[in-house]
C-alpha cells in the first residue's frame, strides 16, 4: 500500500473542517439539509521559509496555523449553519485570536503559578512548587474540557469531532471512504488536537520543573517565552507517536486517547457524510478510491 497524506482536522458547527498538504475544506451541513463546502488552498509560512520545517520550529507555526484556521472555519461554518451573523472580518479575527491567547494565559499560566504561592506552606523548593504548579495546570485543563464536554451545543460539536477522526481512520485504512465503512472504526486518534494539549501541559511541567521560583510577573513571564518551546516539543512527540508502531509508545499516549472519550462522541450517519465530503476535498483525484459515489461541490473559494 502506497503511503498515504498526512491529513488533520477540526470539528465546526455543525460540520468538519479538514487539511491536506495543498487544500483546506470546511463542509456544513445547512439547515435545509444540503452539505456546502468551501476549499482554499494551504499557504504555509513552512513552504515560503524551508526552515520553518525543522523539529521544534514546524510544531510552533503549525498550532499558529492551525489556530487561525480554525477560527476562520468556525467563522464560516456559524455562518452556513443558520448563525445570522456574517463572517468576522480580518480585523475581528485577530480581536478574537488575541482575546483566545489572553484567556489561556490567564486560565493555564497566570491562575496556576498565582496559586502555587499558597503552598509554601507545604514547601520552599522551587523544583516542587513548580512541579505542584504544573499539577495545579493540569487540574484546571482537565476540568475544563470536562466542563465544556457537558454543554448540549458543544456535544454536538464532539460528535463531528468522532466523525473527523473515523473518517481519517479510514482513509489511512485504504477503505473506500463511505458512511458503512467510516462507522467501523475508532473515534479516538493519536494525533487528535486533544492529545496535543494534554502533552503540552505534561511537557511544561518538567520544562518550567527547574526555572526557580522568583517573582510571579517573573514566572509568568518565563512561562510565555518558553511556551514556543514546550510546544514545539509536544508536537514532535504527537507526531512520532502517530507513526510509530511501538507498543511502548502506544501505551505512553493513552491517556491522550483516554481524554478524547469527553471531546468525541460518536457520530450520526449525516455527520460522516459531512467529514467524508470534507476530506474528498482535500484530496487529490488519484487518493479517491472508486465506489465512494459521486464528489459533491457545492461551493468553491480560493484565495
């Protein structure tokens, strides 16, 4: 069997957006039942500044990549999901991905190091005041996508979030990409965003494990300039653990694949369409296998 793309993901209202190494599509599923779709094409910074794909460096422009499109997405499936709001323009996507980035930094850098500080009671070694602050941010991750697993809308959201990953299953499977195929297999993927997050807190515990304790601006200074770092590493570690076989690294990313139980659940028959349409897009002619039916376009952009 010939190596197949590299293909990611996200769920939207009410659809799947999916990316290849050429194209992005978002498909939505509007409220009069028909499946519209929007394709663009890729532009990298990895492919305008070859550097840029070295470890580390690629896992950093990838997660800022991935963040903008992603909003871009949920943006346009809002829209073509019944959202009488239009679009956001370019200068309310930044609002909002600046509005994202100062959030998690409060929620995930500056409440668990500001916390940490009652617990000096407990301890004055730094390597444990970090390492008790790193649980600290694990905890309130944790309960967080707990939290928000519990809300009607964004359940909905996890069900397309399921069919994104079945569908990628069964394309890497060589399996001919219909609903009764797609249904077979697993909800939960190694290289889902989830499982990236939970690393990501997991790796910042033992990066900031040895950065000293001076004074909070000054931790949750730290904290910010290391973030590139920690998440390059994360995302080295995802990757490798999406192509290995090793049955030591599958066991090292369960409890990724554990936390994907709260952030997919499992899809309806029309929301598999919805991925499958999505990842038909990104894929060039010569990767559909035969007997998925007809390809479905309904709405085309590129810029």
């Amino acid at each position: 069997m010939t190596e197949k793309l590299t293909v990611g993901g996200q769920a939207v209202i009410e659809g799947v957006m999916m990316r290849g190494p050429k194209l992005v599509a978002t498909a939505v599923r509007e409220p009069n039942g028909a499946i519209v779709l929007e394709t663009k094409p890729v532009n990298s910074l990895r492919d305008r500044y070859p550097i840029l794909k070295k470890p580390l460096l690629r896992g950093v422009v990838s997660l800022g990549e991935s963040l903008v499109l992603g909003i871009k997405s949920l943006s346009y499936s809002a829209k073509m999901a019944g959202d009488e709001g239009e679009e956001l323009s370019d200068k309310e996507m930044a609002g909002t991905i600046v509005f994202a980035l100062i959030l998690a930094a409060v929620l995930f850098i500056a409440i668990p190091t500001g916390a940490a500080k009652f617990l000096h009671g407990v301890t004055e070694d730094p390597i444990v005041l970090n390492l008790l602050e790193g649980l600290v941010r694990l905890v309130i991750f944790l309960a967080y996508i707990w939290g928000i697993s519990r809300i009607k809308d964004i359940r909905r959201v996890f069900q397309y979030h399921g069919a994104e990953h079945k569908t990628i299953f069964c394309y890497e499977a060589g399996k001919p990409l219909t609903v009764e195929n797609v249904q077979k297999f697993d909800r939960l993927h190694p290289r889902c965003g989830t499982a990236f997050l939970l690393i990501v807190m997991l790796v910042s515990i033992f990066v900031f494990a040895f950065l000293g304790w001076p004074d909070l601006w000054l931790r949750i200074l730290s904290r910010l300039i290391l973030l590139p770092v920690v998440a390059g590493i994360a995302y080295e570690i995802i990757r490798f653990a999406g192509r290995s076989e090793n049955a030591i690294v599958h066991l090292a990313i369960l409890p990724g694949l554990w936390l994907q139980y709260l952030t997919t659940r499992p899809p309806d028959d029309d929301m598999v369409e919805v991925a499958i349409e999505s990842l038909k897009a990104v894929l060039p002619p010569e990767e559909i296998l035969p007997g998925v039916g007809e390809y479905r376009h309904s709405v085309s952009t590129a810029v």
